[in-house]
C-alpha cells in the first residue's frame, strides 16, 4: 500500500505524482477504516455525533443572535474542525475514502454497509444525547432549534429538497476530497470552514446536521414528533448518498481508473 510511485514504474510530472500520492492516501485510510470492528465503527461513530454536536450549537447560538445563516454557516465550523483534529466517523463522510477502498479491492461491500449503517446510528445517537444537554442546559436555543428545523420537517419532497440534498452530499464529499488532498493541518481546516459554510450557511438539506437540528427542536416541545423527522430523513439520507457517490466519488474514481488498477492487481497478489 506504500509503494511509490517510481516503484510502479511512473515517471510522470509532479502533479500526477501528488494526485497519486493522495489517491494512496485514500485507498489507505479507507481500507483502514473498513477493517474496524462493529464496537470501533458504533463508538467512532457515536464520538462524532457528540463532536458535530458541537458546532450545531454553535449555529444556534449565532444564528439565535444575528439571524443570518452565512455567519451560523461559519460558526458549523466549529463541528467539522473537532471531527478533523479528533479523528472521528461522520456518516456523510463515507463516501469517497471508504467506496475508493472496495473499488481498489483492499476491502468488501459487507464491510462498507457495516461501515455506513454503523456510523449512522453512533452519529444520530451521540447527537440525539448531547442536544438533549443542550436544549435542557441553554433552553433560550429551543426556540431557535424549533425554528430552524420548521424548514425541514415541512419542506415537501419536491424538486428543490432533491437538489438540496444532492448538493449536500456532493459537497461534503467534495470537502473529504480537499482534505485528503491537502498536505498540511491548516489546509484540512479551511476545507472543513469551507464545507461548513455551504451546507450549513445555504441550509442545504444534510441528514446528520439537520437532524441534529431537529432533535433539538423536538427536545424543546416541538410541534411536530419524530415521525415528521423520518419523512424528511429517509429521502434525504438517500440523496445525499447519491449526491456523495455519483457527483464527486465517481467523477474521481474514473480520473484514477489507471491506479485503481494497480491497486487491484496489488491486493490481487497479496492474496
């Protein structure tokens, strides 16, 4: 998995080199990812729910203050940075690494459904507990999370909830795409500032953040239970799947189809 790539016999400029160098990266770190046991991936996953957690406060806590959803955007930011430094699991981020890794044949379809559905469930739990905390902790936010979520339960499943959600996972796997790119801490941290900033600032429909959004609100009494949230959830679950896998995944899997096949000729002899 280390090879170089003058070992593979390319002798190519250094730009394709630093794509090749990162697209080891990825193939690395997703396989990596989806050797995990069910405990690593469900307390992975659970540790991000609580860390994402803590930008969504943020966004209240801002918004609640100046009513802008650009500057709540930038104070999301908060949860993508504790999810970077803390090396945690979050749903939407398992669409590029992990997928890159089955597609190279260093890991099986088996392990990323137990990878996805896994980290789901920690990230929708770990979020559910600590905006309980939160709204029962500062409830002057409960009327914000009522809010601010009214946007998503009541939104119909009409062509802009489709788009909203497409670009949603398009543009956190974009945002993967960046920080796997970047060779230093400080560039992971602007892709994470710059991901925040258009999921949250346009308020793009993301299932994890805006669920998140929505437990607050159902913490503080909402008008609307947790059927409303799954009639909202399950599509845009699924669109920010096809958003993630399809407008950046694939696009990026066809660019690097010369080292995938290395890749698979690789684990191919290792076994």
């Amino acid at each position: 998995m280390n090879r170089t790539r003058t070992e593979l016999g390319e002798t190519d400029g250094p730009v394709e080199d630093e794509l090749a160098e990162a697209f080891d990266r990825i193939v690395s770190q997703g396989a990596q990812r989806l050797h995990r046991t069910w405990r690593e991936v469900l307390t992975t996953g659970l540790a991000g729910g609580l860390e994402v957690a803590t930008g969504v406060v943020a966004l209240l806590a801002v918004y609640a203050e100046t009513g802008s959803h650009l500057l709540a955007g930038l104070a999301f930011s908060i949860g993508f940075i504790a999810l970077l430094l803390a090396r945690s699991e979050l749903f939407t981020e398992g669409f590029l690494v992990p997928v890159t890794a089955v597609v190279a044949r260093r890991a099986g379809i088996g392990q990323l459904a137990k990878l996805w559905a896994g980290t789901l469930v920690g990230n929708l739990v770990g979020g559910w507990l600590v905006m309980w905390l939160v709204v029962h902790a500062l409830p002057d936010l409960g009327a914000t999370a009522v809010e601010s979520a009214t946007t998503f339960v009541d939104a119909p499943l009409d062509l802009r909830s489709i788009c909203l959600a497409l670009l949603a996972g398009s543009f956190i796997t974009l945002m993967t795409r960046m920080q796997h790119g970047a060779d230093s801490e400080t560039g992971k941290v602007a892709a994470a500032v710059a991901g925040a900033f258009l999921l949250a600032g346009l308020v793009l429909f993301h299932s994890i953040l805006d669920s998140l959004i929505i437990f607050g609100a159902l913490h503080a009494g909402a008008p609307f239970g947790y059927g409303d949230w799954l009639a909202w959830f399950w599509y845009t679950v699924l669109l920010n799947v096809v958003g993630g896998l399809f407008v950046v995944t694939f696009l990026r899997l066809v660019r690097s189809k010369e080292l995938l096949e290395q890749e698979r000729a690789a684990a191919g002899a290792e076994k």
